[in-house]
C-alpha cells in the first residue's frame, strides 16, 4: 500500500470522503487521490516520491508554476511583517490599483474565495436593481453558494449530484437556467420574467463542464441582451480572469461586463477572490452604501503580497501570454493526433485545455453529459501512470502554465500515444 493509501484511509475517519473538496476524492476516475508534496515550475510529487506533470495547477492560479521566486519571496517577506491584521494594509491599495488598471473596472472589493466574490456580486446585483431572479446557464459553476447550485458543474456534475441537498425551494425557485451558447433560450426567459430578472452571470468560457468556448456572437448577445432588459451581466471570471489575457475574459473577447468575479490567480496561490464593476455600482456596497458584505480576512497581507507579485508580472510581460497560446496550440494539435482513433473533441481556449470522449462536438452541457466516462477514467489512469498529473474528473479543466516546457509539452504527447490504444 502506498502512503497516499494510508493516508487517505486515515483522512476517510476524520473527512467526509476523506477530501476537502469533492472532486479531489477521485471517485469518478475510479482510484484514489495521490497526496502531494511538493511542486516546483511544472511539476509536483507526490508523498511517495513519484515526480509528475501538473495539468492542474492548483486548478488555475499558478500561471507562473510552484514555487515562483519572485511570488515566494513576497510571501516570506510579507509573513516577517504578520499573517493577518483585520485592518487596511497598503498592499491592499496596490492590489486594487493595479487590478483596476489591468481589467478596466473602477473599484473592486477583495473577499476570499471566488465562492464568496460571486455570492457578494449577486447580492450587489440585486440591490442595485430592485429586481430578485438571477440567470445562469447549465453546467457553469459559480461556487457552492446556495443559489449557484442549480444544474451546477464542476465537481457537483463530476460526482452525479447536479443539485445539491440543502438548498431551499424558494431560493432555487429564483434561479433561471439557460443553455450556455443558445441565446434564444436567454431571450425566452427574459421576455417570461419581464422586470424581474437582476442579473445574467456567465462564465465567459465555460471552464466547469469541462472547456467550452463561448460560440461567435454569444457573449455579445448577452451583453444586448441585458441592456435592452434592464439586468446586469455578470462575467464569473474566477478561472478566466489574468489567465487569457491580462484583462482576463473582457479583453480576450470584447465584451464589458458590468459586474466581475475573480479569484484563483490574484491570490498567485494563497485564498482570495474580489468583484468588481463601475464605481457606479460599487459605491452601493457598504459602508457606502445599503448592501453588506463583509470579511475578517478580506485583504489579507500575505495573499495580496502574493497576488501583486504574480499580477505585477503578467502586467509586464505579455510574452508569458503569447507563449501560452503557442503552447496551448501544440498540445491541443498533439492531442488530436494521438486520439485520432478515438471519439474525442479535444476543447480549447488560450491555455484551457478539455477532451470529451464523444463523437460530437461539445458546446453545451447537454453534449458535455454525452462523453464516455468510462473512457476518460481509462485515460486519466494511463495518464498517472505514464507521470501526467490531470484532473481526476471530464468535467475540468487541464492549465497549462508559464512554466511548462516545449519537453513537457512532448512528454505529455508521448504519454498521450501510449495511453491511446487502451481507450
């Protein structure tokens, strides 16, 4: 028995599955969750001593790889100082600033998980309109708040449960669900809700029923689409946010939205998430205005530390974006190739990698639900064997990072072709 065996019957006594979050249980991949220990650049080990690729990435943040020197070092410097205050720090007011600059937004609010952003934007949303029903579209995951878990992705979908037990009827009944590219289905029930519907939120790529771009046209029609109704458009920008671009989902598409959600990368590792939108609309939370939201640890030193110094490099250096496209290309070509005898899609948007095991193309949930999961836990395993760390789920996301090498690029090519006619 490996120590990640022992360790996860250990964590089964004292965990509900053994796992803090559900989709690291790997149970739809049918295996166990191998333990980390360690990461540096683009690769991670494990507890007992087995080195991997990481197509993971802490599901997103760590565009720049583990163990970044010129985020540890924030870190370690900012630590001396103390871990937390309760109170304003100047790496707060940098944070924003710089945030603001690189997305285009007027003021943003920093919380603690993109949970917690999305729950906050929300709120804001509603206030800010006088209106209750918010629309969303199936398969796009926006945290386990309670009214977000309404035909949820991500883990909710990986574990078979796309409603979660606990949320009461009457806050789901408040939740309107689209289908992700089909703006006729948005149009449908804005004109069934007249008056009442606060807010569309979006992934502005789908990221959390495996990658799903956005078709031509979508996210501009939504963006028409709420100013001809009077609701806000909200992009969930949690994992596409300094990821495809430096002004995230906004500039990669062209598309404004009027409020944002972000985490993952601005926390460069370390818990944090914000929202943000027009000062407009952001001077109604408190204290200058009547909706609350508040946070202990909102602003947290070594976070914001953390997040300035990666956020501080991808504003400098668009070269880290161009080369994950060029790499993002190669693997998905790569991919292609080496499952040119099997029904798959491989989907991709700049560094945002998914394979569907199904013959059809995907651009919805419908047709993510259709892929062969049985399949993709083939592949998933042959994978981890071959040294490929991915995520244990078809409904996620593989990240490639700045620091992922042309070799590694081969390497998962390699194992790709050795895993492909077992499928």
């Amino acid at each position: 028995m490996t120590t990640s065996e022992q360790l996860f019957a250990q964590a089964q006594q004292y965990l509900p599955g053994g796992v803090n979050s559900p989709v690291r249980a790997c149970q739809a991949v049918g295996t166990y969750p191998r333990f980390l220990d360690r990461g540096l650049g683009s690769h991670v080990w494990d507890v007992d001593g087995k080195e991997y690729i990481d197509l993971i990435g802490s599901w997103g943040p760590l565009i720049l790889g583990h163990c970044h020197a010129a985020v540890e070092q924030a870190v370690q410097t900012a630590m001396k100082k103390g871990l937390s205050f309760g109170a304003p720090t100047a790496a707060e007011v940098e944070m924003a600033r710089l945030v603001c600059r690189m997305t285009g937004i007027e003021m943003v609010r920093m919380v603690n998980s993109g949970t917690e952003a999305v729950m906050s934007a929300l709120r804001l949303a509603r206030g800010a309109t006088g209106r209750s029903k918010i629309m969303k579209f199936a398969g796009c995951y926006h945290g386990h708040c309670d009214a977000m878990l309404v035909k949820a992705g991500s883990g909710a979908l990986t574990g078979g449960a796309p409603d979660s037990a606990g949320v009461p009827a009457d806050i789901a009944g408040d939740i309107l669900t689209a289908s992700y590219n089909d703006l006729a289905s948005v149009e449908e029930l804005l004109l069934a809700n007249p008056g009442q519907v606060a807010a569309i939120i979006v992934e502005p790529v789908a990221a959390n029923m495996g990658v799903v771009p956005p078709q031509p046209g979508f996210l501009q029609g939504l963006r028409q689409l709420c100013d001809r109704h009077g609701s806000l458009l909200i992009f969930d920008e949690v994992i596409t946010g300094f990821r495809l671009a430096p002004g995230g989902a906004q500039e990669y598409f062209g598309v404004r939205a009027d409020l944002v959600t972000y985490g993952k990368i601005i926390g460069g590792g370390m818990p944090v998430g914000a929202y943000g939108g027009s000062r407009k609309l952001m001077e109604l939370v408190a204290p200058l205005g009547p909706v609350y939201q508040a946070g202990t640890l909102s602003g947290n030193p070594v976070a914001m530390a953390a997040g300035l110094a990666q956020l501080e490099i991808l504003s400098t250096t668009p070269k880290i974006y161009e080369n994950l496209e060029r790499k993002g290309a190669a693997l998905q070509a790569g991919l292609e190739q080496a499952l040119s005898g099997v029904p798959a899609q491989v989907n991709r948007v700049g560094s945002l990698l998914t394979i569907f095991f199904t013959d059809s193309p995907v651009s919805g949930y419908d047709q993510a639900r259709c892929s062969h999961r049985k399949r993709f836990s083939r592949w998933y395993n042959g994978l981890l064997a071959q040294g490929i760390y991915a995520a244990p789920s078809q409904f996620e996301a593989m990240f490639l990072c700045d620091a992922h090498t042309d070799e590694d690029i081969q390497q998962i090519l390699r194992a790709a072709n050795a895993v492909s006619p077992t499928l």
